[in-house]
C-alpha cells in the first residue's frame, strides 16, 4: 500500500518575535524558576464548541483575544490539529486517554444521570503522571460521567470543581424541558444543587481563579492543570466584567472572557518563574454549534460544524506554548490531534503509558520543531458516533456514504436553535492542501486514491468496527457503569 503521508510542516519561525503581553517578553528566569532538570508541568485549556475561525490569530474577523494571540506568536499554531468526534464526551474521552472514543465505548453526550461513564479500567492523563509526582486538578466542565466512579476524582485528579456535563442541561433549555437542575461539584461533593443564570455568568471567572490557586500551592512540584471550560457552548454567559467587552455582542464578549482567562493563567506561570518549565495547550472539544447562529461562532473557511465528519466538526485552532521549548511564531500544519496529548505528555515527564492500547502518538517533534518532523500518523479517522465516516492522510481526506446534519434555512438567534435538515455525502475525495473547505470532489480524478484510503477505513472497520456498515469491531472495550 502507498503511503500517503504528505508533509506539511510549514517552515518555521526562529527568531523571536516580540510581544504586546508582559508574560511573553524576553525576561530572564526568577530565581524560583524551576531548573531545565525539573519535570516539566501542563496545562491543557480546553474550549467548548469553539470554531475554527473564532480566535484572531485563526482568522476570526473582529475577534478580540489578545492573550491568545500572543500566546500563538510566543508559541506554535496547530492548523490541522482534530477532535476525535464532534462532540462533547466523546471528544474529551479522547483527549484525556488517547484512545479513539469508538475504541473505549464513550459515544456522543452524555445526559443528566446516564447509566454510562468512563471505564475506571482506562488511564487518563492525570493517572499517568501521578506515578510521577505530579499533583493534578481540573476545573471546569467533566462530562464523562456525573457521580460516583464517573467523577474526575476518581480517575486520578486530586481537585476538582466544575459542572459534571454541558451548562445547558437544565430546566431552562430553549428546546428541552426535561432535564433536571444543573449541580456544581467540589471534588466529589454537590455544592450547589440548583445552578442559576447568574451562577453561570460566573463559571469561566471560577475556573480561572481556582487554576490561579492551584498554581500558586502546587508551585514548587510538577503538576497537571485542566482547564475545560463550559465555554462558548450554549447558554452564553459571561461575567459582569465582560458584559461589552467587545461591543461585538454576546458571543465576542465570551469569546474575550476566555481569552482573559488564558492571561491570567499565563501570568501566574510567568509570576513564579514556571512559564519555561510549563507546556500549555489550547484546543476545542468541537467546532462550532452552527444552529444557534449569533450565539455560536464560525469555522470558516472549513465546512459544517460540530455534529459533522466535515472540517468545520473536528478541526480545532490549536495553540502549543513553551518558551524555549517550542519555536516562537511556528506554524505546524501536520495531522494531529487530541488523541496524541497523553502520549506527548507521557513521552515529556518520562512516565510510562498505559498497558491497554491507545491511539495516540507522541507529537513531541513536531512541537519542537524537530528537522524534516512529520505526522506520526499514516491516517486519522473520523468517527460518528460509531459510525466511520472519514479518513484523512496527508492532504486526502476520503468521506465515506454518509448522512449528516446541515442548518436548513436561517440559523436561530438570541439563544434559540434554528433548524436542521439531513443531507447525504456520498464516496468523495477532497484535496485538503487546495480545498479546505472541502468544496470540490475529485474522487473521480484520483481513483487510485480512493481505494487507498477505502482500504485504509477498511482496516480501521475491522478493529474498531463501523454501524454504517454493519462491521462489527474486534478491539473495542466497554465503557464504564454507573
């Protein structure tokens, strides 16, 4: 078989390039910074239903994250960085195991009381280095399971505060009116049974500030801070501080909360001399929740959003940060994703991975920008629920027959979905390095590729498995019970 990976390392900026924000200035390191020996700490920010298109540095027209931006000129921009699955506990299963979420059972979102969870039997992130020393924490949004062995605490996180799933699983959804009332956890206890509107206006302040915390009593040991906000994930809320940030409405003004929150924790990082000893990475869970319009953002010029096997559902703006470490004002279009942050993580504080297989590779350098540095990758697959939909390697991307959700008519407004409509892909071939929207097929043009990448999904079916066509999967484990 023809290996397909195409290499898209773009070439990459040494020279420092200087910085509006005071964290990213060319300072010399504090006497309390750790020495190059120490165990590197991680901090992973991790936006909810954020677009391709909804950061400046990314294209976001009107966009205001200053943080974000320096961060990126400070750092490297991941440009074909993916979520595993569109969707919320799906991807964040991925993300803290390394596994395609088809492979560990965790399927689409999670509700209020679902009898499923993650399984205790896999590692995550925190579980690996805890081996290591390392003190871990999250704080924001769980969403993979909301009590008992579902809870963060008991899959390796010593802290924890946050909602257990996404902030609109309420009685006040505009749609829904089933859901129970939305608790707010402090490791494994509810704290506040009845989260309220003006509660939410105050999550993404909340998670900042106990990041801060933990930063400020975790400093003089290696530690794993998660950061998952809930986040521009509907029912937008942001903090009286916030209100007209932007002057852009709503969504811009959320958009502006996080990035203050990114600057924050980049501070106190700097603050206590760790920002040289600290990877920190910022990605989504999934692209943008087109339906609900002016409350959602964009992932222009990619295709669809969230919900979607297209670009505009997984592709995510991804930032990497390390002063030092990875090359300032970098750019990195390799296929990677989610699934490689355990690995990378692992590869970086020298602790082992898990016994059960994952996914994910160590992506380390590619971050570093290592010569000739390529995708560890042969192919990246692209999963519905346990449906495969698409494989991507190189610069092609092969959809299989597929239906999918796309807005039908205008999009809602003011927090209200408009509608969706179900349309069908058929087996089409994309050139990704010249159409990234995904706009012209040219399978009839390239049918050796075609039957590459089909041969390629074809192998994925037989491990994993694929409801579309009824191949059932051979190394799939369950999910956990509640």
């Amino acid at each position: 078989m023809t290996h397909l990976r195409h290499q898209f390392f773009l070439p990459i900026v040494l020279s420092l390039i200087s910085c509006t924000s005071g964290y990213l200035a060319g300072e010399e390191q504090t006497n309390a910074s750790k020495t190059s020996e120490a165990s590197p700490n991680f901090v992973v920010l991790f936006a909810d239903d954020l677009g391709y298109a909804d950061l400046n540095c990314f294209g976001g027209e009107g966009m205001q994250t200053p943080h974000l931006d320096a961060m990126a000129r400070g750092g490297m921009r991941l440009t074909s960085f993916y979520a595993s699955q569109a969707v919320c506990s799906a991807s964040r299963s991925s993300l803290l195991t390394g596994c395609y979420n088809v492979r560990i059972g965790i399927l689409g979102a999670l509700g209020p009381g679902s009898k499923t969870c993650l399984n205790p039997a896999e590692q995550t992130i925190a579980e690996v280095l805890k081996p290591q020393g390392y003190k871990t924490a999250i704080f924001g949004k769980w969403h993979l399971g909301d009590r008992g062995v579902g809870l963060p605490t008991q899959h390796g996180f010593d802290e924890y505060h946050g909602l257990p799933y996404s902030n609109d699983m309420w009685p006040y959804h505009p749609t829904s009116k089933s859901f129970p009332a939305l608790p707010l956890y402090a490791n494994e206890t509810i704290i506040n049974p009845n989260v309220t509107a003006e509660d939410q206006q105050q999550l993404t302040k909340w998670a900042t500030e106990h990041a801060v915390d933990f930063i400020d009593r975790h400093k003089a040991e290696p530690f794993l801070l998660y950061v998952p906000y809930s986040m521009p994930h509907v029912p937008l809320y942001v903090s009286e501080e916030f209100e007209d940030a932007t002057g852009g409405g709503l969504f811009k003004n959320v958009i502006a909360e996080i990035d203050w929150s990114v600057g924050e924790i980049l501070a106190k990082l700097k603050a206590e001399g760790l920002q040289d000893n600290t990877l920190v990475l910022f990605t989504s869970d999934n692209g943008p929740w087109l339906s609900y319009g002016d409350h959602a953002g964009s992932a222009l010029p990619l295709r669809e959003g969230k919900g979607t096997a297209w670009e505009g559902g997984q592709r995510e703006p991804t930032i990497a940060y390390w002063p030092g470490t990875i090359p300032a004002g970098s750019v990195c279009d390799e296929v990677a994703g989610t699934i490689d942050v355990l690995p990378t993580i692992a590869k970086l504080a020298g602790a082992s991975l898990p016994e059960r297989k994952i996914d994910g590779q160590d992506i380390s350098p590619l971050l570093t920008g290592a010569p000739e540095a390529t995708s560890p990758h042969e192919a990246f697959y692209y999963y519905w629920s346990d449906g495969l939909h698409a494989v991507r390697s190189g610069k092609w991307k092969l959809h299989f027959p597929h239906s999918y959700r796309s807005l039908k008519g205008e999009a809602g407004s003011g927090g209200r979905p408009g509608p969706y409509q179900q349309l069908h892909c058929g087996l089409e071939l994309y050139n990704l390095e010249e159409d990234i929207g995904e706009t012209r097929d040219v399978s009839a043009e390239h049918p050796d590729i075609v039957l590459q990448l089909s041969e390629l999904g074809q192998r994925m079916r037989l491990e994993l498995g694929d409801s579309l066509t009824k191949t059932p999967g051979t190394a799939n484990r369950p999910a956990g019970r509640l």
